[in-house]
C-alpha cells in the first residue's frame, strides 16, 4: 500500500518531483500539468509564435495584432506571470499577420525579438531585432523608446526568412527567399550582422532552386557550435510527393563550407533543425511514410535516419524538437480530420498530445479521454527544458462555437530522474 509512512521522505501532498515514483500515492506518476497562457484574436501559424528559455522561466513572443508583438513570461512551471505588449515596425495593417515571419533568440545581450514584415505597398520585406531584457521587456534606447535594429531591407514583400545567432552570441545570420511563396521565389539570399545591425557579411545569393521551375517552399536557419551556420531550403518542384530539403554550412563570412547535402521528403513535410552539438540533426516526417516522424541525424557524413514515433493511421505528426541536456527532446500532436461538421472546416481537427518518455518510450499526456480541439494553423509545438528534468511545451488550442484560440501550456516529465 502507498502511503507516507512507507515513503518516507519522497513522499509529497502534491506531486512535485520527475523521478519516477508517485511521491503522493494517488495512482499517478510524474503526472503533466496543463494551464491556459494566453487567448489569441487569430490562429496562429508556426512563424507568428516562438518561445524562449530565460533565467527564472520561459518567453513566448506573439504575433496576433497587426501593430504590436505580445511577449507573455512564464515561470517555470509553465504559469503565466505577465505579458509585455512589443511595438512592431508591422506597416500592412490588412495583411501583416500573415506575412509576418518570427523568432525569439538567446544572444550575448540577452534575449532578443527578430521578426520580419511587409510594407504597406507591399514593395519590401524588412528584418528587424528587438532586444529584451530577461522579463521580455523591450531594452530602451537614449530617447525613451525600444530600440530596434533592421537587418535587412529587401525591395520584394511577402518573402519568407529566418534568424540564428552564432555560437558566440553576437552574429546574427538572416535567410531569406528572394520572392513570396505564390509566385514562387527561386533563389534564397542571407546576410550576418552584429547585434547593432552593423554588417558583416553583405547579402549575397546562397542557394539557386534547380531544376527550372523549382520554387522555395520554406527556409529554415541553425547557428552550430563551431561558430558556423546551417541553412536548410525546402525545394518545391511542382509534382506530388517531389519535394527536397537542401542543406548547407556557411562560415561567418558566408562562404559555403563543404558540400551541400540533400534529404528526399514526403509530399508537404514539416521539417526542423536542432543542434546536437557535435552535428545538427533534421526532424522530418518519415521519407517513405506520411504517420512516421523520424530525425535524420550525422547529416554531412552519410545520413542516418531513426524513426523517433508512428501515429496512428490516418492520422500525422505536428511536431516540435529542441536540444537538452540529456539529448533530443521532441513532442507532437497525433492530428487527424474530425470530418465535416458544418461552419469553417479548419477548425475540424482533433488531436492528442505525446511526447517521448522513459526510454524513448512515446507517452499520451492529454489532459483526459478527450482529444484537444485543434485549429489547421496549429501544426507546430514549441519544446524548452525546464530544471530537474521537467520540460514546457506550448500548443494552440481552438473551438468554433464560442470562436477562439488559446496558446495552452504543459508541464511533463521528461526521461526521470532515477530515485534516490
């Protein structure tokens, strides 16, 4: 029988602890924790919310309303403390939700906002960052307002782009598409900045699409630990299932180091970059199946392809991944179509969400029998370590009927600790 006396000091009146035993003997082990963070005035896509490890919690930065960045604290178990409204250079008041592009970065400063956006003409796509203190707070300068430092300045809007910070903490590498994703952009340019936006490698073409007629379809950016960069280009070429993730290592200076590789992927894959220390490692939907969600790791020396989880049939992965200390951390929603049920058929989805526990072990942390409503934008998860191996994920959560949308927190036990 579980009670105090046989636990002696493990035992807690309410759980606290990741270390596999259940400290207040009610049936559950290492139980998750769920709270709502923060409602949304629109659904989110994945390039309109990041999150942040900080000193004391987690930020989240977002972008739901046209003139201004929302950045919301939490502590450490994954709680709202408070929230930071962000004044944005966002101009296209009709459109700017959809073209904006962002990122929450970790520098030498401190952390800081990157976010790209359209003119009011439509005519250019600019990069900016935003340094903030550990509260999230926008860092002001000598005249009283926040400062914020452009990055780049391209005469096309609607353009796709991506932000790392080099292993140092003062190099920031920017990507971006030379054109928007409807007509088709066929050459990926990037420039690396100090964190004042001084230059430090002109903008300059890193990646051409071949063959002819070959579009991007999305670009995604690493800082490694040897100082260099990775960028990654997902290729389109127009036919079903003929899609292409092409990688390439960059120096400070933006000159290709070594080869560039390439990963063959299923038709319309989601794909993400972690750094693993000795090499990055891409997380991608299964390259011969659509349920599988498989990390393709020792990516400039051969490819190795694991499969890390397999859903249920007809139903996919929307996924999230980050680096700890203890290795590769990912979680996903297991996702698939309620079917029709009349009104706005993207907020027909149902999903659960898992993550990888003991083991290795994929683990169900769904707050009940139920699935979570899901809104088609929400095919993202944002991952961050928390102390003494509890890790803090965010995902979106929306209903029709009342119309909203809610960024939910969730606080799990990552592999535990083994008991003392």
């Amino acid at each position: 029988m579980c009670t105090a006396l046989s636990y002696g000091s493990s035992y807690e009146a309410v759980e606290t602890r990741c270390d596999g035993v259940d400290n207040d003997c009610d049936g559950v082990t290492d139980p998750a924790t769920w709270s709502p963070v923060t409602p949304l005035a629109y659904p989110l896509l994945k390039n309109q919310v990041s999150s942040l490890r900080v000193a004391g919690g987690v930020l989240a930065a977002v972008f739901d309303r046209p003139v201004g960045a929302r950045i919301v604290r939490m502590d450490t178990s994954m709680k709202q403390v408070d929230g930071t409204n962000v004044p944005v250079d966002v101009l296209d008041t009709s459109e700017s939700v959809g073209t904006v592009r962002s990122q929450l970065l970790s520098t030498s400063r401190g952390p800081a906002l990157y976010y790209s956006s359209t003119g009011v003409m439509a005519d250019h796509t600019r990069g900016h960052l935003i340094p903030l203190d550990a509260q999230g707070r926008p860092v002001l300068g000598k005249d009283g307002s926040a400062v914020d430092v452009v990055l780049f300045d391209h005469p096309v809007g609607g353009v796709a782009s991506d932000a790392a910070v080099a292993a140092g903490g003062s190099q920031v590498f920017v990507a971006w598409a030379n054109g928007p994703y409807g007509p088709g952009a066929h050459e990926v340019l990037g420039t690396v900045t100090d964190l004042d936006g001084k230059v430090l490698a002109a903008p300059r073409v890193l990646m051409r699409m071949a063959p002819e007629g070959a579009i991007v379809d999305h670009v995604e950016v690493l800082g490694l630990s040897d100082g260099s960069f990775l960028l990654a280009v997902l290729q389109e070429t127009g036919g079903l299932g003929d899609e292409l993730v092409r990688l390439q290592r960059f120096d400070s200076d933006l000159l290709p180091v070594g080869d560039e590789r390439t990963v063959h992927t299923v038709y319309s894959p989601t794909l993400q970059l972690v750094e693993l220390g000795a090499s990055p490692a891409l997380l991608v939907r299964d390259t011969r199946n659509d349920d599988k969600l498989a990390v393709v790791k020792n990516l400039f020396d051969g490819g190795t392809q694991e499969t890390v989880a397999v859903t249920t049939l007809d139903e996919t992965a929307w996924f999230g991944a980050t680096a700890t200390s203890h290795g590769l951390e990912v979680a996903w929603l297991s996702v698939r179509s309620a079917g029709a049920s009349g009104g706005d058929i993207e907020f027909n989805w149902r999903g659960r969400f898992w993550a990888l526990g003991q083991k290795g072990a994929p683990k169900d942390w769904t707050p009940g029998a139920a699935p979570l409503p899901l809104h088609r934008f929400a095919e993202w998860v944002l991952l961050e370590e928390l102390p003494e191996r509890w890790m803090g994920a965010l995902v979106m959560t929306s209903t029709q009927t009342p119309r909203t949308h809610v960024i939910q927190a969730v606080r799990y036990c990552s592999a535990p600790n083994p008991t003392p």
